[in-house]
C-alpha cells in the first residue's frame, strides 16, 4: 500500500435568512371638533423692531415716533414706534433725502403694522417725487377726506362760477401727492352715498368694495386712478355736467389697482389689536416691485401683487431723479379717531451705506445669513465666541461727524451678558490703522441685551473716512437646538458745528447658533486576529472602537470598506462600544475575480456619521499573503491483487480508487510554478525494496509516461479514474504482503 497523508480544504456553505414581515392593526376613535380660537397677529412685536434714528424727516401733522424699550417685545431690544390718532389729522412722514429709495439697486422692506381696535380711516405706503419733497401731504383735509389717507385727492371734482374772470375747474388728483405710487391700508366702510365714495365699484354686487383691504393707486394720475361717478353711482364720461343750465361736479371713485381683501385671509380680522407683517421688494434684475400682507403667527399671506416696472419709471418720474424717489407713510382720520401703528424692522435702503453690521467666528469667517435662511455650515456655535462688528463711513454730503459711543444690541436669551466683563477684545478702528487702535469701555444690560461702548475719547470722522468697530461675547452652552437671532447696532455722534446728538441706524443682521456638536470618533481600526491573512486559508476579520460624546441611541451610523468596496453599514446602537468585531463571511479567495483582496498590501476604511452630518474616517491596512499547496489531493493509493492474476511479465495496473489533484499558488498574480511528483521504493517497513519505485508509471490521454516526464499547472484541477494517472507495474513475481512507500509532490517555479 502506497499512503500519503494531505490535508483538503473545503468552501463553507452560506446560510440563508428567513424575513417575518409583522402588520400592526390600530382602531381609530373619533373625538369631537373643539371650538376653533380667533385667528389674529401677533398680540407683541415680534424681534427684529430697529430703532430709526435720522432716517426720517419730522414729520407733517400729528405722528409721535418714540423709542420703546418693553422686556417682553422684541426680545427687550429698543425699537422706534410710529403712531397716528385723533379725529381730523393728515399726516406724513418722509425718509431724508440721503436716505431715498434707489431704484439702481434691489431692495427689501419690511415693517409691522398694527390697525388698532377703533375706528380709523386708514394709511399708505407711498413712494413719490412731489416737488415739496419731506414735506410732501394732501392738501385735501374736511371730514369726508379721511378716505384719501393723507396722499390722494379731493373727492370729486371741483367748480368755481367767476362772474368777471373765467370759471375754473379742478379734478380730484390736483390736491394728491404728484408723481406717486401709493399701497393703502384702507379701513373704513365709507358707503355708496354722501360724499365719500373712493371705495365704490360698479362692477360688483353692492357696488362697494370690502373693507379692510390693501390696493395700490397712482394718487396724481387722474387718468390711471380716479373715475367720475352719475348719482346712481355708475361710471361717467366726463367731470362735470349740465343741469338747468347750472354746471355740476361729480364724486370721485378710486381705481384699485392690486384689489386684496385682508379680513379671512391674514387674520378674522385685522383690526384686533394685534402686529401683522408687510413686506415688499425690489429685483433690479427683473425690475420688479412687489408686496404682500402676512400674519408672522400662522404665515398666512396675501397673494403678491407686482406693480409693473413701466408704471413706476413712468409715475415717478425716476429719469428725471436718478432712479431715485422719497417713501414714506401717510395716514388720516377725517370724522374717525382710531390708532394706527408701525414698527420697522427692515427698511428698503442701504442704511449700510452709513452703518452695517457682520457676526464672525474667532477664525474671522462670516456667519451673517438672510433672515430666512435656512441653518446650513454657517453659524455660531453653542459655547463659542462670537466677533460682533459694525463698520460707519461718512458719505458725500454729510457733514463731518465726532463719534462718541457704540450701542451693539443681542438677545441676552442666547448671548452671555452676565456683566460689563462679559464682553471682550473691544476694538475700535479708524481708516483701517489697526496699529492705532482707539480704546473703550463697555456697559451691559443684562436684561435688554443692550452693549453701549463708549469711546475713550470721541473721533472725528470726515467725509470718506471710515470707522471699524467690535467685540466679542460668548454664546450660552445651554442651547441644544439651532436658534436664528440678530445682532444690530447704532452709532451716537455730533455733527460738527453742531451741539446736538445723533443717532446713525442700520438694519439687522441675522445669523444661527447651533448646538456644540462633537464630532464621532473612531478610537481603533486593526486587523483581527493578526495582521497578516493568507490566501485560502485564513478569513479576514477586523475589530474596531469608537465613541461620540453627545449622540444619542441610534443616531450613529457606520460604513466599513475594504479596499473601498462597501463590506457593511448599518445603525450603532450606542454612543460608544470597544473591541466590536466583524468577520468576512468566507476564507480569502484570490483566484476569484470578484474578490475584495489582492496580494500585498491591503485598506480598510472605516466612517463613523452622526445626526448631524458631522463624521470620522479611519484608515488600517492589512496583508494579504499568497498560498502554495493544494486544494484537493488524492492522500491514499492502494493497489490489490490476487497473485493468481498477476502474469509474469510486469503490467500497469489500475488503483483501486480514483485520482484528483488541484494544485494551487498565489504566491504571484499568474503563476508559472509547475507541480511534479516523484515515488520511493515500496518496501517491506524495514527497509527492504519489494517493488523499486522505477515500476510506477503515468498514464493520460491513453499514454503511459515516466513520472518524471509528468507536470501539473497550478490553479487548475486533475481528476483520473482508476485505470488512468498513477498505475503501478506488478507481475506474479512480486511477493505477496502488505509494503508501502510515499509519494512526494514538488513546486518549481519556472526558470
């Protein structure tokens, strides 16, 4: 008997699952509808109310501006009220001169406005090019006038009888603010008859327009705006007309152009009391104007109305002023006396081009937003410092200006200021000379969120020259969810030659702070078991330790690769784990052509992610070393026979099984090496030869071979059936017993 003793490999077989898909039935129960509440505004100034300073003009008729500053409006910061009230008071108020619109560049407004609980006639927002300029009003101003809101005409046409001069004839829009562009508020029910019939419209059932709502008009155009109405009230051709040989004038309707009601869609009903939101805006790019109402508690809206760009250029005469126009707001109360407010809290020119604020980060990175941006990779974080910056210039035209104090105002909700020595790092900087810095001290409301830094000594600021200032303050660790807020400020200065104080104002700027995320990190990523695998022997494996000390259960997740193919992914259920282990499911197969692995050097990858994006990334490597051996081998070869069988000649018999090898080298992509085998003497166990290994021979393809004419190619499999491959010569010579020898298989490489 001839034995050898080889080890086979066999491939494991995988294993299926079984995926049980459970259905959860739930019984709905029905509850009764409660009572629904009235829909209204905000019942207090939302945040974001500014403080206007010199933007505007004094005002005509009686409208109080003052500054309020109430701890439970507008997150305790100061902010600028304009109000109207009283029977028999038109009135306006107009942005100075430098402060005009500019219709070069886009622009966005926003203010909030409060209708009140009486009875008020209503106000505009008007935009215009009257030659009286800031002082610019109606000059219409009985009872029955409350219904032009201070910048339409007269309400009818007017006719004077001259015995000896000639007689004179006046249509509504001659008393209006010319070369204007008004958006009313219109709040009073003036009726079908009498005088006051700006809200007529024969078109309609009733013939009268609903009120409260908003419309936009051109107050000087008589042929755009205004129609003559018959006394049934009907549109009519002309202005005046004939009875007994008598001249007659006619009332006047008012053409709405952009016809929205409020009542039902922004609140039940807008004269509760309570803040809504206008808003309108300015593309220079699509040269579009438009504006909507909204309710900032429920955002329910208007639908925005454009006014065409021609009608502007045209209206407001803007070739004739620079693309430029003076806005405002007028109001009136002719025979009613309810109140009308507004606050600001963006105004529609470039207060920037005086004063502008920024928020940084320590690393000087902006994190200044639009206000409705959503959170994104720019904020504060929680616990962090924030650089809070303004920066004044003075402009052509203006006089030359002693700056004396700096008010900075944020949200003491988000913003730690404890005390004065909560703010930090105050600088102040004129014309960029950051090696002259100017010193100053800072005072904190804690309450209000009000920083007032006053200058060690007041600078003087000519016209061009310019003014850098800021400081740091820390936001509160406390904050677990994104919060938008606004940092603003003003500047408190005398303009020299005069003694009196000035107060310079910018627009907000909003900026996020978000929570301190701390970011997953992977603490191991090594090889598993060892370092080093081996071709079709070993399995690959991995072991790996992470932590995250702010996540929650569930909220990690992991993606595992290797030599960057995807391996697993999946949800870690804890914060942090140590030693977790993952294993391939089946040994290291490099002649496979969709193996993971190849020969040498190895990477694994692994990435840790949590809820907010925010990852690590660990690199390992591993070696992949080749295998030489065999796959399959034939370990036992046994030939027996009856002497009586045997000839005398020697003759090749066949085994009594049959023969397989696969020999295999990874040791080198495309291996040469060739497989040989060579045989001992079959000896009796004690040394003695009883069939010299000469009598083997190979046998394929129907041809005998000497052994050593026989080579087999790696990576490839051998089977032979009894009577094939290795055969043994006997003859009836040979001497019965039971003797063996060993085969012995070798690998050369080629040369």
């Amino acid at each position: 008997m001839i034995k050898i003793n080889l080890l086979a490999r066999f491939k494991q077989v995988g294993v299926g699952f079984l995926m049980l898909v459970t259905v959860f039935l739930v019984s709905l129960i029905g509850f009764s509808q409660p009572s629904l509440a009235a829909v209204t505004g905000s019942p207090t100034i939302p945040k974001g109310a500014i403080t206007l300073g010199n933007l505007f003009a004094p005002p005509n008729g009686k409208i109080t501006i003052e500054t309020i500053q109430n701890s439970n409006e507008n997150n305790g910061l100061p902010y600028s009220l304009l109000s109207l009230s009283g029977r028999g008071n038109w009135a306006s108020i107009w942005a100075n001169e430098r402060y005009r619109m500019d219709f070069n560049q886009s622009f966005n407004g926003r203010m909030y406005i409060n209708l009140g609980i009486n009875q008020a006639d209503g106000f505009a927002f008007v935009m215009h090019n009257d030659s009286n300029e800031t002082k610019a009003s109606t000059s219409s101003k009985g009872d029955p006038d409350g219904q032009n809101l201070g910048v339409y005409g007269r309400n009818a046409s007017k006719y004077i009888d001259n015995v000896i001069s000639k007689d004179e004839k006046y249509t509504p829009e001659d008393t209006a603010i010319q070369n204007s562009v008004a958006i009313e508020f219109d709040t009073y029910v003036n009726g079908t008859s009498g005088s006051a019939q700006f809200d007529v419209d024969p078109s309609i059932s009733g013939k009268q327009l609903e009120v409260p709502h908003m419309a936009y008009a051109f107050p000087g155009n008589l042929n755009k705006s205004y129609k003559p109405l018959t006394v049934d009230n009907k549109d009519a051709s002309d202005w005046f007309y004939t009875e007994w040989f008598k001249t007659k004038t006619r009332n006047a309707r008012l053409v709405h152009e952009g016809y929205r009601k409020l009542n039902t869609v922004v609140g039940d009903n807008v004269q509760d009391g309570t803040w809504y939101e206008f808003r309108y805006n300015f593309d220079k790019n699509t040269h579009q104007f438009s504006y909507y109402l909204k309710n900032p508690v429920t955002n329910s809206q208007t639908t925005v109305v454009n006014i065409p760009w021609a009608d502007l250029q045209s209206e407001l005469k803007l070739a004739e002023h620079d693309n430029k126009a003076y806005w405002g707001f007028t109001v009136a109360n002719g025979a009613s006396a309810g109140e009308t407010k507004f606050v600001f809290t963006q105004v529609p020119v470039d207060l920037g081009a005086s004063l502008s604020n920024d928020v940084a980060r320590e690393s000087d990175d902006s994190v200044a937003v639009e206000e409705d941006a959503p959170l994104a990779d720019k904020f504060l974080k929680a616990g962090e410092k924030g650089i809070f910056k303004s920066h004044f210039i003075v402009n052509e035209g203006e006089a030359d200006i002693h700056i004396s104090k700096w008010m900075g105002y944020l949200d003491p909700k988000y913003i730690q200021l404890t005390n004065n020595d909560s703010i930090t790092n105050i600088q102040v900087v004129k014309n960029g000379q950051t090696n002259e810095p100017i010193g100053g001290t800072a005072t904190v409301n804690p309450t209000t969120g009000e920083v007032q830094v006053t200058l060690s000594s007041p600078i003087l600021l000519k016209v061009g020259e310019e003014l850098n200032l800021h400081f740091q303050a820390k936001t509160h660790d406390s904050i677990t969810t994104p919060v938008q807020t606004t940092f603003y400020s003003n500047l408190i200065g005398t303009e020299v030659g005069s003694q009196q104080a000035n107060t310079f104002s910018s627009n907000p700027v909003y900026y996020w702070i978000n929570k301190m995320n701390e970011p997953p990190v992977i603490t191991q990523l090594v090889p598993d078991p060892k370092e080093s695998f081996t071709d079709y022997t070993d399995t690959f494996g991995l072991k790996y330790s992470y932590e995250d000390l702010d996540a929650q259960i569930n909220e990690l997740t992991y993606q595992l690769l290797v030599n960057e193919k995807e391996v697993a992914k999946g949800v870690l259920e804890q914060p942090k784990a140590t030693d977790i282990s993952w294993q391939d499911q089946a040994p290291i197969d490099l002649l496979d052509p969709n193996t993971l692995y190849h020969l040498g050097e190895n990477q694994m990858k692994l990435i840790v992610t949590d809820g907010s994006g925010a990852s690590d990334t660990k690199i390992s490597h591993f070696t992949v070393e080749g295998y030489q051996g065999f796959e399959e081998l034939t370990t036992d070869y046994t030939w027996k026979y009856a002497r009586s069988s045997l000839t005398s000649e020697r003759e090749s018999k066949a085994r009594q099984a049959e023969m397989k090898i696969k020999p295999r080298d990874t040791r080198t992509k495309n291996s040469q090496t060739r497989v040989t085998m060579t045989m001992s003497d079959i000896t009796d166990g004690q040394g003695k030869v009883m069939i010299p290994k000469e009598e083997f021979v190979f046998k394929q393809a129907g041809q005998e071979e000497s052994l050593g004419e026989v080579q087999f190619q790696v990576n490839q499999s051998y089977t032979y059936d009894a009577a094939n491959g290795l055969l043994l010569r006997l003859s009836n010579q040979d001497q019965p017993g039971l003797w063996q020898g060993t085969v012995t298989w070798n690998f050369i490489d080629a040369p």
